[in-house]
C-alpha cells in the first residue's frame, strides 16, 4: 500500500464507474436486499444506501442525490493520510460537492452526475499536479 500523500495522488487513476446512482434513505427495518445497494450506512434517522437510480425509482424511493461513482484506482489502504482531504480540497476548489466512502482497497466518491466531467478534470489536475512535483 501506497502511504506517501504525492505517491498517492501521482497515482490517483480515477475512473467513472457506469450508469447514475442515487442516494436515498430507508427506515431501519426496510427489506434492502433487491436494491442490491452498492453502499449501506445506518444512522439514527435511517439507512442511507447507495444504489443504482433504476432501482431506486422503480421501489418508488424519493432520491436525495443523482450521482456518479468515481472510484480512486490507486491502492490508498485505510491508514493513508491526508488522501481524503487532498481529493475534497481539489474538488471543493472547483465548487464540487462529493461524498467519499473509503473501503479496504479503494476510495470511491460519489459527485453530482451534473458535475462529473469537472470532478474528472480537477481530479486530473490533481494527479498532474502531484507528479510533476
């Protein structure tokens, strides 16, 4: 695993994943297993899922936010710091808001689906930037 900040984001690689997604909220005892969720996160409230916008509309669920699914190719591991940060400053600098989920080998951010040309510009820069360092 990468654990440097500029080897990381040297090595960001980031690719669209298909289709749109959508975030939507659930009582803690609805039945998710059909929406084969991409992402679940209980809280107090409820259960926020990650799923396909299909699925979502089709199990009549209201969508707090069409996105699209980047996902970070570079093998950041749970323990990089600062990755995160680097990746929602670039992001937020272009006025783009993003919802990161860290998992075991990747990091994936979901963005505005109207903003996702951009996302992939300024994560490129990003990258550009690190390496020409």
């Amino acid at each position: 695993m990468k654990a440097d900040l500029r080897a990381l984001l040297s090595a960001l690689q980031p690719r669209r994943n298909p289709g749109v997604v959508a975030f939507v909220s659930v009582p803690a005892d609805a039945a998710i297993a059909a929406l084969e969720p991409i992402a679940t996160f209980r809280e107090s409230e409820g259960v926020t899922l990650v799923v396909e916008e299909s699925r979502a509309r089709a199990a009549g669920l209201t969508v707090l936010l069409r996105a699209a699914w980047l996902t970070l190719d570079v093998r950041s591991g749970l323990h990089a710091v600062g990755l995160t940060a680097a990746v929602a400053a670039a992001l937020a600098d272009a006025g783009i808001a993003c919802n990161v989920v860290a998992a075991a080998h990747h990091d994936h951010l979901f963005v505005p689906i109207e903003h996702v040309d951009a996302a992939l510009a300024a994560l490129a820069a990003l990258q550009a930037a690190a390496t020409a360092r």
